[in-house]
C-alpha cells in the first residue's frame, strides 16, 4: 500500500501500490532524531522488535506494563503507520514467572495473557502474530515448552482468543527457515492445515527471512512456497528479513552488491506473488540489528550506521516494484540433459542420458555405492569471485518409496579443506520430479580448482536408488 509522504524523492514506503513496507523498531532507541526520521519517512508498517512481546508486558503473574507499547503507538498514529503486533505465543522471551509451570497452568498463562493483552490494544493494530516458531528444525515436530504444552487445540485457542478480543485485527502464524520448500516448511504446511481444522482462525503466515548471502531461496523457489501457502487461504507476508554477509569472504563492495541482490530478489518474489502483502525488514539502520548479537559482527540492513543508504536500499526499490535481479547468460551447456555433455556421476555413480525426462531426456545416475554419488556438473572457471548464482534443477528417486534429494555446491580451494554447501533439500514423494532451488554467492581467496554442482539421496531400504536430473539452468545474477 503506497505511503507516500510530501516531496518523497524514492522511499521504500512509496513504491507499490499494493505492499505495505515495513520494519521491525527498538523502542529503545525512537528518541534519536536519526531513526525517528527515516523510520517516519520510508516505512508505512511498524512491528514492534520487542515491547509487545509477553515477557516485557507481562513481569508477574498479576501485573502487565504496556507504556512502553503505547509510546511507540503514539508515535506509529502520529505517523500514520499501521502496526503488527509480535508475538502472543512464542517460547522466547516468555516471563521468568512461567518456568516450572505445568502444562495446564501454562495454558491458563497463556489464554489470561492473550484476553489482556489483546483487548488493551484492539482497534488499533492491523494484525497480530498470535503463534510463533511452533516447528522444531528440521520438521521434526512441535517445539517442547509452551507449544507443546498448548497443542494443536490450545494453539487454535490462542487464534481463537485474540479473534474475540478484536475482530479487526488479521491472525498470523509466523517462523523461520520455512521460506522454501523443505521439511520445516512442510511440517507448517501440515500444522497449518491441523490448526485450521481445529477451527483455528488463521489469516494469514509469516516468513521471517533471516537470510544470508551464503544461501537463500531463489525468486522461483520463494514465490512457489508463497503460492503453496496461498492455496491454503493465507496471505503471506515476509516478515523479519535481513541479509547476513559476513559468511562469504569478499571486499566490503562484493559483499554489499550481493546483499543488495538478496533484498532486491526477496522482495520482487512477494512484489510478484498476489497472496504476499507485506515486506516488513529486522531493523534497518546498521546501528542496531539483533544480528550482531546472534550470529556475530555484521552489515545486515539497508541502512549503515550512520543512516547512509547501501546498495541495498535502491535494490529494494527495484524488487518491491515487481523487478527481480538481472539474469547472464546459461552456465551449464546442457541443463536439459538432452545428450548428457558436461555431465558426470559425481562420486564415481555411472552417469547416462535417458528417454523419460521430465521434458525430453534426463541426466541418470545409476550404480551409485554411497549417498553422496549422484548426477554433477561442472561450474569450474565459470563463477567470479564474489559473484551471486541462482540454480534450479528437477529431480526425482526412481523408486516409489520417495526420499530425500539434496543439492550441493563442491569448492575446492588450495590450502582450504573442501566446503559442501547444502543448496537445497526436499522429500522428493512417488518417484515425482521435485524442484531444487537456491541462490549462493560465493567467494574465494584463490580461484577454485573445483567448482561442481551436484545432487545426491539415500539408500532406501538399503539400496541406493537411481538418481535422475532434468531442466537444469545456473545463471550469474546482476544489478545491471
Ligand atoms: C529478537 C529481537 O530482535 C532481539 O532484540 C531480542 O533480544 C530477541 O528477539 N524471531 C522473532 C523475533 O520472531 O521476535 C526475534 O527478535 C528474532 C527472531
């Protein structure tokens, strides 16, 4: 939704006519003249980074504190900025008074929590996100602590309560590390889909998005997971992102113009996809980000620590636009794996061209005797230092049982152990093609003597199945 204010020489707020833009705000920290003034400008939507969060609202069993919420919603009206609520239900930041509870008391804690807090600020927020960070890693399952003791049924409660407690306001469920298809955001999918049965007023999913320039989602792979969710009836907002640079070696420019391709890609998957709404960044001054303290001393955001705009900033206006990164040229001279040149079994598996592709031939791994032997192919000399990548490939198990695929980038590097970097990975059900999708930025001290892209699965059953690839593409991304 375009907010745009007197005179605006190109705010992120300004841009699209249908996103709202937005940003997470330290309270703390609103005073400053400096990040009171770009915050006001630039950005329409404002979640709070941490004042409505249920430890600091709420230090005792009897006693909720909301001046340090409603200072920061005097400011949001002041502006004119709507507000998404975070977050009802979440395991961190949870009130010291709540440890050692048991479930049922938990639960009470919870639902009082909710039928408090939520009335105290109803009409006034566009949205809350009501559960946050239900899924363990991995998929495996319902984090233990407060989810588990809630369940399925006491999770669609909380969306329940907070719907009575003020109609207005849009019902979220919000985690990380579900922005692509993989296990974790299969088992959302599934939770969401349990939550809706049991009632649960859901309107709409949260993908956090704390990327890193290492490896993050494609603009195919995100707006397919945008559009997966969508079918369940959500809208979809991107709601924490930031982009880490600090895993990839490179000077501060490489580092800065291949963050600024992960904004602009990010943004331009939501800008394209109807169901996503909003795109809401983790801070955006440099000066304060939650990143330094989490994963180490970084450059996350758009803005450095002085409020001068990187190259981020014009990448966002691009993306949020609708316009992804530019694409080079094709990398891999056969990705369609029409007579298999270029292509070998990586790992010592046989490699051959076969006539059931997903379109015309495909590249067959066969007599594989370890997980990692599967179809490769070879990007040696072919990626510059500092240079972002995005590669897709189909591929499928050729047995019924299904498994895991996994796509993996091989660097070898004189004088460096050889880096394995997990691109992508997805059960792969039926013997179905399956697609893998990523972006990675790679850097280098020295040119690499090995550079191979390859795919790999399991043993099922004890047999390491036949390994298939199709439609492959590899393209070096660019600002111009
Ligand atoms: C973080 C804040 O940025 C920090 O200031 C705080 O100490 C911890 O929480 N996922 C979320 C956010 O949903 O609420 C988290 O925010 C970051 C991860």
């Amino acid at each position: 939704m375009q907010r745009c204010l007197d005179g605006d020489d190109g705010t992120l707020g300004c841009v699209s006519a249908r996103l709202l833009v937005g940003a997470a705000v330290n309270a703390e920290v609103l005073d400053q003249q400096d990040y009171a003034e770009v915050l006001a400008s630039e950005f329409g939507y404002v979640t709070p980074e941490n004042v409505m969060k249920w430890g600091p609202l709420q230090a005792t069993a009897d006693s909720w504190d909301f001046t340090k919420a409603d200072e920061l919603l005097a400011f949001t009206e002041q502006h004119g900025q709507l507000v998404k609520g975070h977050a009802l239900v979440w395991h961190v930041q949870q009130p010291d008074w709540t440890t050692g509870l048991d479930a049922p008391a938990l639960v009470s804690a919870v639902e009082a929590h909710i039928k408090q807090t939520v009335p105290h600020f109803a009409g006034r927020l566009r949205a809350w996100d009501v559960v946050n960070e239900a899924i363990l890693d991995g998929g495996l399952g319902i984090r233990p602590g407060l989810h588990t003791a809630l369940g399925i049924s006491g999770m669609a409660d909380a969306f329940k309560w907070a719907r009575e407690a003020d109609p207005s306001a849009k019902l979220y469920y919000n985690d990380y590390g579900i922005e692509l298809f993989n296990d974790k955001s299969d088992a959302v999918y599934r939770l969401i889909q349990d939550l809706l049965a049991a009632g649960a007023p859901i309107d709409g999913i949260g993908f956090q998005a704390h990327f890193s320039t290492r490896h993050y989602p494609s603009l195919e792979g995100l707006r397919a997971n945008i559009a997966r969710f969508a079918d369940l009836g959500l809208t979809v907002n991107i709601s924490e992102l930031d982009v880490r640079t600090a895993e990839v070696p490179g000077t501060k420019a490489e580092r800065l113009a291949a963050q600024a391709i992960t904004y602009r890609e990010v943004a331009a998957a939501c800008a394209l996809e109807e169901a996503c709404e909003a795109v809401t960044l983790w801070g955006f001054t440099d000066a304060y980000s939650w990143v330094d303290g989490e994963f180490g001393a970084d450059d996350p955001l758009p803005w450095d620590e002085t409020y001068q705009k990187k190259p981020a900033h014009a990448a966002l206006l691009l993306g949020l636009a609708g316009e992804p990164s530019l694409a080079g040229a094709e990398l891999v001279a056969d990705g369609g794996c029409e007579t298999g040149t270029g292509w070998s079994g990586f790992g010592g598996a046989t490699i051959g061209v076969v006539a059931n592709g997903r379109t015309g031939n495909a590249c067959r791994a066969t007599a594989r005797t370890e997980e990692y032997h599967g179809p490769g192919v070879s990007l040696t000399g072919k990626v510059p230092q500092g240079s972002t990548v995005s590669v897709r490939a189909y591929a499928r198990i050729a047995n019924a049982e299904g498994g895991r695929i996994r796509m993996i980038l091989k660097k070898a590097e004189a004088g460096v152990a050889d880096e394995y970097r997990e691109l992508a990975g997805r059960v792969a059900p039926n013997a179905d093609w399956v697609l893998l999708t990523a972006n990675f930025t790679l850097g280098f001290a020295t040119t690499p003597s090995e550079l191979t892209l390859y795919v790999e699965s399991p043993a099922i059953d004890g047999q390491l199945p036949n390994l298939l690839v199709d439609d492959m593409t590899v393209k070096i991304l660019s600002a111009d």
